[in-house]
C-alpha cells in the first residue's frame, strides 16, 4: 500500500539536519529520495547549506554555491541568482554576529497593534498600548 506523505511534511525532514531525523522521517526521507531520485540534488544542497552556516563557515558556503552553480534544478538554480545578487549582504551575515532581529521585532509589533487600533482609538490610547508590555 501507498501513503501519501504532504508537501510540508517533505519539506521538513529535507530541512532538518540528517542527525537529527526521527526514525520515521528518516524513512519518509529515504522513501522520497528512492521513488524520486531527482530530488536527491535538493536534499544534498539544503544539508550542506544547513551545515555550512550552522558552522559560521563562508568559504565552505561558497564552494557550496559554485559547485551546485552546474547542477540543473530550477529551484537551486533561482536560490543561487539571489545568493549571488546579495553576496554582500550573505558574506555579512556570516562575518558579523550582530543584526536587526530585535528591532524588526519590535517594528513588527509597533505596526500590529497600529493595525489593531486604526479608527477606534485616540493618540493618548495608542501611546498607552504601546508602552503596555502584558
């Protein structure tokens, strides 16, 4: 018999890190790369660009993106283009430790409740809802 595993399931245990895989994901794994050998190119390339940044190791990454720069998928193909268009921005963020994420959180939360708010409240129940940490 025949099961039918979703898109989000696969894509899950292809993003994983292999050690890290269930028994059961590791044989949905094993299934998939089996009954579709053209997704074998995927899986490899998503391993070893989880490993390459969980290793904080830029020159292994950029071998990573020339080597899979010969491999014929459309969709690593379309990945590395906007590798390569944000190079800068990629050498960055395997250079530098810092980054943004606390401010484009509290960016994210600022506009939410802006949304929340818009037409039922004044500026002084804004300001108040926004100082409010609950």
């Amino acid at each position: 018999d025949t099961k039918i595993i979703g898109r989000p399931k696969i894509i899950t245990c292809f993003w994983k890190i292999h050690e890290k895989l269930s028994t059961r994901e590791q044989r949905i794994v094993d299934a998939i790369l089996k009954a579709f050998p053209e997704t074998q190119p995927v899986y490899a390339f998503a391993q070893l660009f989880r490993t390459a940044f969980s290793a904080i190791d830029l020159q292994g990454f950029l071998k990573l993106l020339s080597f899979f720069e010969r491999e014929d998928v459309k969709e690593i193909q379309r990945f590395l283009k906007t590798m390569n268009e944000e190079l800068e921005a990629v050498k960055a963020a395997f250079l530098y430790t810092f980054n943004t994420s606390i401010v484009e959180g509290q960016i994210n939360r600022l506009k939410l409740i802006k949304r929340l708010m818009y037409g039922r409240a004044s500026l002084a129940l804004l300001e108040k809802r926004v100082l409010y940490r609950g």
